[in-house]
C-alpha cells in the first residue's frame, strides 16, 4: 500500500505516459504484420474507422473510472459494485497473459540490437531466426532480461520510476522513428509500398478482418485490461479526458502509420511479400537493413526504438497488476513488482518455448505464444471492453453528466456506451469467432 496516492507531475507527463503505454509492440510489430496479412489499404481504413468511432468510448470510459475511483482496476471495480469484483481480476487476469507473449518479443529485441549494435549480422535471418527462437535457454533468459529491465520502473514507483521512463524514452522515440521513416523514403519501393499502405483492394474484404481490426485498435490503446484505469487513476483534477483521448488516439495512429510508412518501402524495395506474418520484423525486414548501406547504424536505431516502445508499454502492463496486487493484499509496491514478476516469468516460458521444444504443442491449431496472442487481443480485449462499457454505463450513476456535462458530446457519449459501442462490439465478436 502506498501512503498517498502519487499524482503525474504535470499533464504533458500523463500524455506522454499514455502514449507510451500505447505505442509499442502493437505498433511496431503487430499492426504492420497484421495489416500486411489483411490487404493493407482495405485493413488501414476498417481500423482507422474502428478506432474513431469506437475506442474513443472505451478509452474516455476507462480514463473517468481511474479518474473517478482513484485505484487500481480491481479495487474500482469492487467500488463500483461488490458484485463486479472479480470481473477486475479478470482484467488483471488478461494483463498477466499479455506480458508472457510481450516479453518473448521484448527478449527477442534485445537480441537484435546485440547483433546489429556489435555488427554480427547474420547472412540468412530465417536460419537465425529459427536457431535462436527454438533454443530453450536463450528465449527464456531474453525475456526474463526484459522482463526485469521493465520492472525496475514500477518497482520506483509513479513519479521517480514510469514517469521518468516515459518522460525520457519516448522524445528519443520518436526522433529515432523519423529518421527511420525519412530514411525509409529514399528507398526505390517506396511507391510500391506506400499504394499498397494506401490504396484499397475491395476485393481482400472479409469479416474476420473487422474482427482483427478491432482486436488490434483495443490492444494498440491498452484498452480492456484495466491499463487506463490505473493510468487514469493518477491524473490531476483538472485533466481534460476528451481532450487527452483524442491526443492519444492521434499519436498512437500517427506510429502505427509511420511505422508502415517505415516498413513497407524496404518490404517492396527487396520484393518480399508483405504477408510474411509474425515473423514480417524480425526475418524480412532484418534481412533488408542488413542489405541497405550503413545497415549495423540503421539497424540499431530500428530495434532501440522498437526496445523503447516495447519497454514502456510493458511497464504500463506491470503496473496495472502491480497496483492491484498492492490494493488488494495490502503490500508494498516493491513487493507486488517482484511477486508480479515471479507469475510473468513462470507464464512466459510456456510461450518462450513455443518456437522450439513446444512448437507442436498447439491450442486450437496455434501454438501457445500464437494462442496468447489471439486469446488476449481477440476475445478477451473486446470481452473485456464490452462489460466495462455496460459496467460504466448502466452501473455508475450519472458517470456521462458528472464528467461530461449536458452537452452534445455527453449525450452521444451516454447513448455509444449504453447501447451502440457493446452492440457493434458484440457483433463484431461474434462474426469474427
Ligand atoms: N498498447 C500496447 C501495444 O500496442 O504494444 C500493448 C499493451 C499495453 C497492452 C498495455 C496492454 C497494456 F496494458
């Protein structure tokens, strides 16, 4: 238990913070992939159309319960109704899976910016690849070493610990993006690249791909697993949530678009098809700087802005456990980091494996990292956001006037999260199952 509850130092801090929890593996890894499977253009529009009109409202949700209720995902929940409590476990429960597929590629990252940092660069990254992924010990320790390089910050607490992280990783960030991105432009695929980002084959149109695309514009915001309650849940008084959603939604679309922007052109410069999946960032793409002049510089500076981007996401992850676990079993910070940590470890190495002793052990035709994936970003994330809208709006008494007024904006909110957001969300979970 702490003795007061900590504050962000400023709102440009809590911003910053926000978007560190949003930007990260989802943008760099997850939606280039994603979108390279799903047709590109087509799949950029259902997303951008998804996130608009739909997350707004979660995420505006989520930001007014932490604000509201000052604590951790499961302890609002329990305020808002006893009854409701363990659907905040639930949430805590999602924010433990997420880590053990997360750290892997973190552990993964590590690795890479080792290679390209020493200038060891490999001839034929599929070999590689494959070598390391399927060893036992190499995956488990990367991730561990990522997994204990993310939890030094919440173990520092709010202000000296994430607030510090973000304030200084996140500016390095996105200078080290735009390099990439300009760089990126110079390259001869750029045309081909940026049609393919830009321009929409209708005929790639089905609706697993809505259900992707939603799965991915709540996991690239850290909605659904209590992420922005917690975060919310230290924000000053006075802090516009409107105002602060919108920002982060413009900021998070803007990554995941430059990283695109960033990708695409090496992808269609060496002819390789953007469908490569999973493995799009870390054999393709690697294989390409590796051809391209200054490759150890490029490289580098791609994997430490994909290590920055991955690492903040992953302390916001810690902390939504993190804080529950102090609330709840009335412990120390400290002690609920390390205790987090053991669970994470433990769970990790089941997807650590999956590329190797494990690769044949599947759930529902995926291995077990590719299951974690699906399970937490496609059923339990929109799951998830569903209840806390019907939570939020039919439970929290007046929640739209209180913090929205009687204006337009409150009205279309009260109405989106009582009735339209979970209906589509519904649908959308159903179709896509
Ligand atoms: N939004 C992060 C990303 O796009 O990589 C992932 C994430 C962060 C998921 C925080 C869950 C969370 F609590």
């Amino acid at each position: 238990m702490e003795k007061e509850k900590p504050q962000w130092s400023s709102h440009i801090s809590f911003i910053i913070a926000t978007i560190g929890s949003a930007v990260g593996v989802g943008n760099i890894w997850r939606f280039p992939y994603i979108m390279g499977e799903n047709g590109g253009a087509l799949f950029l529009i259902t997303y951008l159309a998804l996130i608009v009109l739909f997350s707004v409202v979660p995420l505006c949700c989520e930001l007014v319960i932490g604000k509201t209720y000052r604590t951790d995902a499961v302890s609002a929940f329990e305020q808002i109704n006893k009854k409701f409590k363990w659907f905040g476990w639930l949430c805590v429960l999602t924010v433990i899976l997420i880590p053990c597929f997360y750290f892997v590629v973190g552990g993964w990252i590590l690795n890479y910016i080792w290679i390209f940092l020493t200038n060891n660069i490999p001839n034929n990254f599929t070999n590689y690849f494959s070598g390391f992924s399927s060893q036992v010990f190499v995956p488990c320790i990367l991730s561990l070493i990522f997994l204990l390089m993310t939890a030094v910050f919440p173990y520092r607490g709010v202000n000296k610990g994430i607030e510090k992280a973000n304030n200084i990783m996140m500016p390095i960030f996105a200078v080290m993006l735009i390099v990439m991105a300009i760089y990126a432009l110079t390259l001869p695929g750029t045309k081909e690249g940026l049609a393919f980002m830009f321009k929409p084959d209708f005929s790639e149109f089905d609706t697993s791909m809505i259900l992707t695309a939603l799965g991915q514009a709540l996991f690239t915001l850290s909605i659904g697993m209590g992420a922005m309650i917690t975060y919310g849940s230290y924000m000053k008084e006075n802090t516009n949530i409107v105002k602060s959603a919108y920002t982060l939604i413009f900021f998070d679309t803007l990554v995941a678009i430059t990283a695109g922007i960033m990708i695409f052109p090496i992808v269609f410069t060496f002819g390789v098809k953007p469908t490569a999946g999973a493995t799009l960032v870390f054999i393709s793409l690697p294989e390409m700087l590796a051809k391209l002049p200054f490759a150890p510089v490029f490289g580098s500076i791609f994997f430490i802005l994909f290590f920055f981007s991955a690492i903040t996401s992953g302390i916001s992850i810690l902390e939504t456990s993190v804080s529950s676990f102090m609330n709840q079993f009335k412990i120390t910070r400290q002690k609920a980091t390390i205790i987090n940590a053991i669970i994470i470890a433990i769970f990790s190495i089941p997807a650590a494996l999956a590329f190797g002793p494990l690769k044949d052990f599947k759930i529902l035709d995926r291995t077990i990292f590719a299951f974690l994936d699906y399970a937490t970003s496609n059923i339990l994330l929109p799951f998830n956001t569903i209840l806390i809208c019907l939570i939020a709006g039919w439970c929290i008494k007046s929640l739209w006037k209180t913090n929205f007024g009687e204006t337009f904006f409150g009205y279309m909110f009260n109405i989106m999260l009582k009735f339209i957001v979970p209906l589509v969300l519904i649908f959308v979970l159903l179709a896509g199952i």
